[in-house]
C-alpha cells in the first residue's frame, strides 16, 4: 500500500531534521527518510555549532529526533529512498515501500572522494580532516600539514596559519602514504622521507549521494544542486538545502549550522507555500 505525506524530506542530517522541526511547529504532515549515512559520521567530535561545541555528531541528530516526538504528524523513517518519478504528485521507491507526496526537500547531503592516498580514507575525520573552521583549533599546536593543490591549498593553508606557525604543505602526488603514529599523523613521502604532523588537511571533493535529483529533472551543477535563497529548485515542489544544494557563494562553509539554517529556510518556504490564502482574498473558494 502506498503512503503519503504532504511533505517529504529526504535525508535527516541537520539539514533534514531542522527542516522537519520547522514543519512539524508548522503542522504540516511530514515523512523525513534517513538511511544512516551522515557525512561526519567518521568523526569522534563535532566543532562550531554553538551550543554542541565538542561532542559527538550523533549526540545532535538523536536529540533532534527526539524533540521531534513532540510533533505527531512527523514521522522519521529509517528507509532509503531508492528512487523518485513525478506524476500528479512526487512518487517514491523507498526500502520501507512506496510512498506519494505532494512536496519534496532534498537534503541528502553528499560523500567524499577522498584522495586516492593509503591511510588518508582510515583516518578521515580524525586526523586527516577538510575543514579548518571544524577542526583546526583542536590541532593549533602544530605542525598541520596540508595535502592539496592550487587554490585549495592557499586557501587552507592561509587559514591554517592563523592557527599555527607551520604548515607544511604538500602536493597529492608526493604522498605515498598518511599513518597514525600515536595521537599524530605520519606523511611517508615516495622518496622514503616521513614528517609527523598533528594533523592533515585535504579537499573533501563531494559528490552527491543519492541520483533522486536528476531522477526528477532537477537542475544540478558540479558544485551541487542549484537552489534559490530559499532552496527552491528549478522544478516546483521540490527543494533541496544542506550540503547537496549549491551555496549561494562557494565561501559559504559547508558546515552544521548552515545546513541547519537552508533546511529552515527551505521548510519555511514549503509551509508558506501550501499556507491556506488570507481571509476574503479571491483565492479563497
Ligand atoms: C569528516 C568531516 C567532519 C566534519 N566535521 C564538522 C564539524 O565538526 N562541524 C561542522 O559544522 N561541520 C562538520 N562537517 C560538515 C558537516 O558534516 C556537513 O556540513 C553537514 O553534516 C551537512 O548536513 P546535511 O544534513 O546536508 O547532510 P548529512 O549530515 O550528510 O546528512 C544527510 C543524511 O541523508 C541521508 N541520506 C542520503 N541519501 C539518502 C537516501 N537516498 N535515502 C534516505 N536517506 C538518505 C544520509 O544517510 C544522511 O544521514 C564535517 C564534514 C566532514 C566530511
């Protein structure tokens, strides 16, 4: 039998799940699907979200599900949304069976190619790490390396600095390997010569993580699903907000609490959109 919800939210990282609280204080029937993927669930801590500085990430999502109990018409799922087709409504193949809805937030978030480096996906979110802003305090007592090239690598390398005074950077080609020594990284280069770091930053390059945007024929760039200031895709109904919809400038750090405020933004736009006309006004029957 197929389910419905007036709102359908894919993915509950914060992105998703800020954007069902926003529904959910809204009234609006809301079904939020999550499969269990989040994009630092590597990582043992989570830094500059007020409020949550240094805990685990999972600390948040489970206590956003849980304040989400106080809404009955929001339902978290722990499906996988397998795939999606427009007909009058947004019809979903999801692990848990079919689903309609007459609204869609895409807030999948995305998965990183790392560099091809052995140890750097072993140690990806600890000690090799791509953004400063996260997790650069925690290592200012250096040195922090930087494995990267061209402008990514003067742009991470200049925040770094302001961190700490050495920053040793090195070309992706150069690596032959990154290993734990202790609480510290190891960079073993091809000609045998090793540098232990406190850290090692590279590019996340991320690429979406699920193809139900372009199952839809909504309009995604290289740099992610292209979204107005108020997450409205190019195709009515749907929206996307988090780490898979474009920012609106790319300095905008890909972080929690910008994926928290596109998901409020987005619900907002969804629960204004379907709000019932003012009284008296020629659109009220
Ligand atoms: C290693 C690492 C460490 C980080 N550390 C920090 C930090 O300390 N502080 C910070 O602010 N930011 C940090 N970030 C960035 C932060 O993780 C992201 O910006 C944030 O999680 C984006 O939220 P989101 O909701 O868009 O996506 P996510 O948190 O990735 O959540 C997306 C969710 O959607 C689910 N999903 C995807 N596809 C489907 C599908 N088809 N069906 C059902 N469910 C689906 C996934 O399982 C996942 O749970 C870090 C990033 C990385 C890579």
């Amino acid at each position: 039998m197929t389910e419905f919800a007036r709102v359908a939210v894919v993915g509950g990282g914060p992105a998703g799940l800020q954007a069902a609280l926003t529904l959910g204080r809204m009234h609006v029937d809301t079904v939020v699907f999550d499969d269990g993927r989040p994009r630092n669930g590597t990582s043992p801590r989570m830094h500059n979200v007020l409020g949550w500085d240094g805990t685990e990430p999972a600390r948040l999502r489970t206590a956003a599900r849980d304040e989400l109990r106080k809404y009955p018409w929001v339902r978290v799922v722990d499906h996988t949304v397998r795939a999606a087709r427009r007909s009058a409504d947004i019809e979903l193949d999801t692990s848990g069976g079919p689903w309609r809805a007459e609204n869609l937030l895409i807030a999948t978030g995305v998965e990183d190619a790392l560099l091809p480096i052995p140890g750097v996906s072993d140690l990806w979110g600890d000690l090799v790490l791509p953004c400063p802003y996260c997790h650069g305090h925690e290592h200012a007592k250096g040195p922090i390396a930087v494995i990267s090239s061209g402008a990514h690598a003067d742009h991470v390398g200049g925040l770094l600095r302001g961190l700490t005074d050495e920053v040793p950077h090195f070309e992706p080609e150069e690596v032959a390997s990154v290993t734990r020594a202790g609480d510290r990284a190891l960079i073993t280069r091809h000609d045998g010569r090793t540098t232990e770091v406190a850290a090692v930053f590279i590019p996340p390059n991320p690429t979406p993580r699920s193809r139900i945007a372009t199952d839809l024929g909504v309009r995604v760039e290289a740099d992610g699903i292209v979204v107005d200031a108020l997450g409205r895709t190019d195709q009515l109904g749907i929206w996307a907000a988090g780490d898979v919809a474009r920012r609106l400038d790319p300095h905008v750090p890909a972080a929690v609490v910008t994926a928290m405020a596109a998901g409020l933004t987005a619900a907002a736009d969804i629960a204004a959109a379907g709000a019932p006309p003012p009284r008296g006004s020629a659109r009220e029957g």
